[in-house]
C-alpha cells in the first residue's frame, strides 16, 4: 500500500513539475510508443491468458484439479500485461526512430 502511494505522489509531482517548467506531457512519438507497447502488451496477455485458461482446462481433465485459482491467475494475468506495457514502451522509447 506504501509503494503505490509513494509512486503516486512520485509520478504527480513529475506531471506538475513538467507542467511549470513548460515540457510538453505527450507528443507525436510518445503518444506513438505508448500506442504501440499497448497494442503488443494486450495481445501478449491475451495468448497468455489464454495458455492459462488451456492448462487449467487440460490439468483438470487429466488430474482432477485446478493448476491455479481464479484470483491468482488474474494477478498473473495483470502482472504480465502490466509489466509488458512498462518493458516495450521503455524498449520503444530507447529503439529511438522506428
């Protein structure tokens, strides 16, 4: 709980501090990158969602269980897009033109 506020108060106080100094918040290559990483980071958590789905259904036809619970396989599920999106936008930010 003290990470999330800490990075809250972390990232409003970059925005307004941006704001002061005149930088602008997005421009054409950010809003591309950003654009691009989540377009890839959704449909790799969508094929894992679905492998995820498909050894469940498998673990339980041949061994009578499931291989993990609802609740820890949508904090797996959001773990893996969320952690994508941060790695291929910082990956497209840093590729430079593209």
């Amino acid at each position: 709980m003290v990470t999330i506020v800490v990075i809250g108060v972390v990232v409003v106080w970059r925005i307004l501090e941006d704001r002061k100094s005149g930088f602008p918040a997005q421009d054409e290559r950010t809003k591309k990158i950003t654009r691009k990483a989540a377009m890839y980071a959704f449909s790799i958590g969508n094929y894992f969602m679905i492998v995820l789905m498909m050894a469940n259904i498998i673990n339980r036809g041949f061994l009578g269980f499931f291989l993990l619970d609802a609740g820890y396989a949508l904090v797996f599920s959001t773990l893996v897009q969320s952690l994508t999106f941060l790695a291929l936008r910082w990956y497209f930010n840093r590729k430079g033109d593209f």
